[in-house]
C-alpha cells in the first residue's frame, strides 16, 4: 500500500497525533519473530524471546507516552500473555532475565503488587548466588530502582522495600520477602560486604577476553546495587563516591588496556562500563533533586563531562535537555552543543541541539499567544527560526547527516 515505515518514529508529530506503529510494519516484524522462533532453538531462542520481549515493552512505553489508555490496555494483554508464553517453556523457566522484563512489564502497566510478586518469584527461584551472580545483581538493581521511584523523600529509606532487596542480596541465602522492617545489623553487614564485594572486582586482573566482559557486566551490576543501597542508608554524597571510586579505577584501567595490548575485544568492553556506570550516576542524581533539595551544578557537570566522551549516547542528552530548559539562559547549552558538533562525526548532538531549539521555539510562541493582552516580546521569534534553519543546514552538511533520513524529513517538516 505504498510507503510505509516499519515500525515507528516518535520523533516527528504530524498534527496532534504522533506517528505510531504502522499496521503493516507491525505484521512484518511480528511474522519475522515468528519464523525465527521456529529456526532458533536453545541460547538463541532464549535470546531472541528476550528482544521479542523488550520490542513489546517498547510499544507500551510509547503507549504511556502518548497517554493512549484504551490502547494501553489492550497492548498490555498482548504483551502479558507473550511474556507468560515464553515463560512457561522448560528452557525458559529459569531465564532471570525474561523474569526481569516480566515483572517491568507488569510495573509499567501500573499493575505495581503483581509485579512486586514476580520480583520474589524469581528472587526465591534464582537460588543463593548473591553478589557472584549477574543476573541476580541485575535483577534486584531494577526491582530496588523502581521501588525507589515511588519513595516520596528519603526520610525513613532505612526500612524500605527496596533496602531489604540490596540487604538479601549480601546475604547468599534464599531470598525472603520483605515483611515491612529491615534489622540495621543486616543493614550493617551488608554495607560490609559490598565494599569488599567492590574492592574484590576494582583490583582483579582478569584471566580471558571471556571472563572480563562477564565481569565487567557484573561490576557495572554491583556498583549500581551498592550506590543505591548507601544513597537509602547514608545519603546522596556516599553513593556519589562509589561512582566516582569505580569511574576512577575503570578509567585507568581502560587506558593501561590500551597501552599493553592495543586493540583488543576487551578493551571494547571498558568505555560500555564507564558508560553505563555514568548513567546510572546521573540517573540518580536526577531522581535525588526530584525528591529533595539539591543544586543543579554537580548535574550539569556529571552530564557535560560524560557527554564529552560519549557523544552518541540518548539518554544522556535527553536528562541534558532536561535539565538545560529549566534554564533562562540558552547561550550555555549552544556553546556546549557547539563545541560537541565540533570535535565528533556522530549525528546525536546535532539532533538534540535542533530538539532542544525547537523546544525553546514552542515555549517561546506559547508565550506570546497567550491570552492576556499586550505582551512585550523578550525574545524575536525569527531568531530562533533562523538558527534552526542553520543548524539543519550544517547537520545535513556533514557526512553522516546527509545520509540520515531522519533529519532530512525533520528539516522538511520544520520548513512546512
């Protein structure tokens, strides 16, 4: 029937309704995970009924977005009942991960006790491996994460839901549910172990390629759950130390790497590290101000610092987007967006920089539409268009912009 894009863009907005999932694409990709579930057996399949999982969450989020409920609903059973699937098959019956997006899947569709029951499900069920296992790490890290999200201060965080999870975690038993208090002699204990745990990690030398990307996955893993579980019990300075400490020790070690054996598969797992650790360091940041009291700076240095070095990564840019409108004052967030543009060939910073003018353009004309007679325009209204216009000009200018799709139709929408 035409062109048709497979899958979405969320980008663009076309009128009031933004761009979904087109029926045809959707068909295709669902008919592409279908035949490949018949093909792949084992690993694979456990891999691929993973993605599948994740592309379905995917659209709930966009549901959530979009503030669709009737929609929601409806995704949500189709979602709940392919995830039930997967699980039921024998090989899958153990897979801590499709557990893991089971139970986000569940909290994402506000169905917050059931899935508080699949967190314990397969926390009872992963056995006794504690801070050795990285599935186990990472599972209780996500079920601590949104635990917190729902905490209103961090007054009382001692006896949280969350803590028990970080304090089980230590404890290399079987996991209990948590029945309303956390003993601070636990509280303790784990505190402990943890640091050793960290130390453990930050001074291993590995022994293959192999080992050091699983245990770089577990480090990153162990340094969330830790900083997390001083965050609740000490405050926001100690758990922004753990990262600083791993940060440091990940960054020397990044470069030793390169030094002694050049290129190497190894080394391609030490910036993922950093990377990952510095999001988890700036998403807590931005949790903490949303809860209490903090001044923006150590934010806005963690994210320029970390955007500096990882020029492609969404999530980063997205939280320095954020954080830059509060902001009355654009010249700061150019120059940074600027000199970003000028020392990297990836595409990121250039459509952030359009994102973030096109966001100051909307503000700006809602301002001077609003109904409350004479306003005196601060800001001219052409200026921003013709600095928009520019930066598209210089982004499809560069080598990897005049090859993307996205920005050229983003230019052409803008134009209309």
């Amino acid at each position: 029937s035409g062109f048709n894009s497979i899958g979405h863009m969320d980008t663009m907005s076309r009128g009031r309704h933004q761009i979904g999932h087109y029926k045809e694409g959707e068909e295709f990709i669902q008919n592409v995970f279908q035949v490949l579930s018949q093909i792949f057996t084992g690993k694979e399949k456990s891999n691929l009924a993973i993605c599948w999982l994740q592309y379905e969450i995917s659209k709930v989020i966009q549901c959530l977005q979009a503030k669709k409920k009737k929609k929601l609903k409806a995704q949500g059973r189709k979602s709940k009942k392919l995830a039930k699937n997967f699980l039921k098959t024998p090989d899958n019956r153990n897979n801590l991960s499709l557990w893991k997006l089971y139970a986000y899947l569940e909290w994402l569709l506000g169905n917050t006790d059931d899935s508080r029951k699949v967190f314990d499900t397969a926390l009872c069920t992963a056995g006794t491996g504690g801070l050795k296992s990285a599935q186990l790490c990472s599972l209780s890290l996500l079920y601590a994460q949104l635990e917190v999200e729902l905490l209103e201060s961090t007054e009382g965080a001692v006896m949280s839901r969350a803590v028990h999870v970080l304090t089980k975690l230590t404890e290399n038993g079987p996991y209990v549910p948590y029945s309303g208090q956390v003993l601070p002699v636990n509280v303790l204990k784990a505190r402990k172990t943890y640091e050793h745990a960290l130390q453990d990690y930050l001074s291993k030398t590995p022994v293959s390629d192999q080992d050091q990307a699983k245990d770089i996955d577990q480090l990153v893993n162990l340094v969330g759950c830790y900083a997390l579980f001083q965050y609740l019990t000490v405050g926001i300075d100690a758990a922004v130390l753990i990262y600083t400490q791993a940060s440091e020790k990940l960054e020397v070690s990044g470069s030793q790497k390169c030094e002694n054996t050049g290129e190497n598969f190894g080394i391609l797992n030490f910036p993922t590290a950093l990377e990952a650790v510095t999001l988890l360091h700036t998403n807590l940041l931005r949790l903490h101000m949303k809860i209490s009291v903090y001044p923006l700076n150590p934010l806005r240095e963690a994210l320029t610092e970390a955007l500096k070095r990882y020029p492609s990564n969404q999530s980063l840019w997205r939280s320095y987007i954020h954080i830059q409108r509060k902001s009355h004052s654009a010249s700061k967030a150019r120059r940074f967006f600027d000199s970003v543009t000028r020392s990297t060939n990836s595409l990121e910073p250039w459509l952030f920089a359009i994102q973030a003018e096109q966001m100051r353009k909307k503000l700006t004309e809602k301002v001077q539409r609003a109904d409350v007679g004479e306003i005196h325009c601060t800001i001219p209204e052409t200026g921003l268009t013709n600095r928009i216009v520019a930066l598209f000009e210089h982004a499809v200018q560069s080598e990897n912009g005049s090859h993307c799709p996205l920005l050229w139709r983003m230019y052409l929408n803008f134009m209309v």
